[in-house]
C-alpha cells in the first residue's frame, strides 16, 4: 500500500459492490480520470466475481494496477477502449481492510460513488452495517454530510429495496439507478453505458463529454427528457 499523502490528495472514493454493471464502473472511473480527479477504490469481494463473467478479468489485490488498466481499456462490449489516461492517481483499498484510510471521518474525501450498487450493498448502506470497506466508507460519507451517490443496478425492485432506497435519499444519499436513455443518439452500447457514467459524474459535480446534453427543441414541441 503507498504511503498517506492526504495532504496532497482529496480523492473520490468509487466502491464497486457484485451487481451486474461493472462496465459502469468502469466508465465512471475513465471520467475521473480523464477529469484530473484522484480515486479511491474498494472493489468488493462479490463484485470480482461478476467482473471475471462479464470482462473475463480477474482483479488481484497483488497485481491490481495491471488488472485496472485492463479493466479500463475494455469497453462494454468487449472491444478495446480509448482510455488512455494513468492509473497512477487511483489507491485501492481491500474491502476486508476496515482500518482503511476512507473508513475514517478524518481521511479527506470528496465523497463516494457507488457503482454498481446491489440490493446488498444498498441495505447494508441503509441500514448503516459496515459489514465490508465499502459499507463503512458509505456510512461515513453520511455522517460527514459529503456527496454519496448510489448507482442502484437491479430490476424489478421489492418493496424493501425501495424503502431502503427512500432512507438513502432521506440520509442525503443521491439514487441514481442505472437507467440508460436513448436521446442522445445512442448507436453502441457503451454510449449507454457512458449516458450512466455521466449522470453519476453530473451528480458528483466532475465536468465530463460522455454524452450529449439536451438543449432543447425548436418551438418547444417535445418535452425534455430527463
């Protein structure tokens, strides 16, 4: 683990629970980036699993960095990506590891982007658990009233999940389900994946071009999408 610069560094903590989406992540952490922004990363131990099926990628804590570069340069479809910005801004954190900097109020933060974020995750983070890095980093983004988006991954939702959802946004929590439109011309699917990516970067207030924003109508005859 590198050394403590927090006096140089405020970072983005990006915590990435086992729900299907991690091409989410994925475009999220590419807009950080890209964004000069530093990041935090927790990858769950259920979300290895759902990255290895979906990219074929295995994330090693011993090899991390190379496992994240590859992550990065793959796009949703498996085609190579663009990304071409370092790694070299981005600490990573085991989910075991609750003595963790982020899991202390006093560890300076931007704040966190869950994404994706399970009914697991989404429970545990509203019920306050702490059960891994990830929930505990989540409740201390509440306490210390920073930014949390929760980037909710899941369909169709049961009445639980949703009550669990309406405490995230009464904590002030933004839930931020992964749904994609289709307004902006989308022709690939990481053009939907990257309208996702933008939402969570809008919502963190990280100035992103992953997609293109509505500017109205001539005339006013269609509504605005959302």
């Amino acid at each position: 683990m590198e050394p403590n610069n927090s006096k140089q560094r405020r970072p983005w903590v990006v915590g990435v629970s086992g729900a299907s989406g991690t091409p989410y992540a994925a475009a999220v952490l590419r807009g950080l980036l890209a964004a000069g922004e530093d990041v935090d990363l927790i990858v769950s131990r259920a979300s290895r699993l759902t990255l290895l099926d979906e990219t074929g990628i295995a994330f090693r804590d011993a090899h991390w960095r190379e496992d994240l570069a590859a992550w990065l340069a793959r796009g949703a479809d498996g085609k190579p990506d663009t990304f071409d910005a370092e790694v070299s801004g981005v600490r990573f954190w085991p989910a075991g590891d609750l003595a963790a900097g982020p899991s202390s109020g006093s560890y300076p933060v931007k704040g966190m982007l869950v994404v994706p974020a399970s009914t697991a995750a989404v429970a545990g983070i509203a019920l306050g658990l702490s059960k891994d890095l990830l929930q505990r980093v989540a409740s201390v983004t509440l306490k210390e009233r920073r930014p949390l988006v929760v980037v909710v991954r899941e369909t169709p939702l049961n009445g639980q999940t949703l009550r669990h959802m309406v405490a995230l946004d009464e904590a002030g929590a933004v839930v931020l389900p992964a749904s994609p439109a289709f307004y902006t011309g989308a022709t690939h699917i990481q053009d939907l994946v990257d309208f996702v990516a933008g939402r969570v970067l809008d919502a963190a207030g990280v100035p992103h071009e992953l997609y293109r924003r509505w500017e109205g109508e001539l005339g006013g005859a269609a509504p605005r999408p959302d």
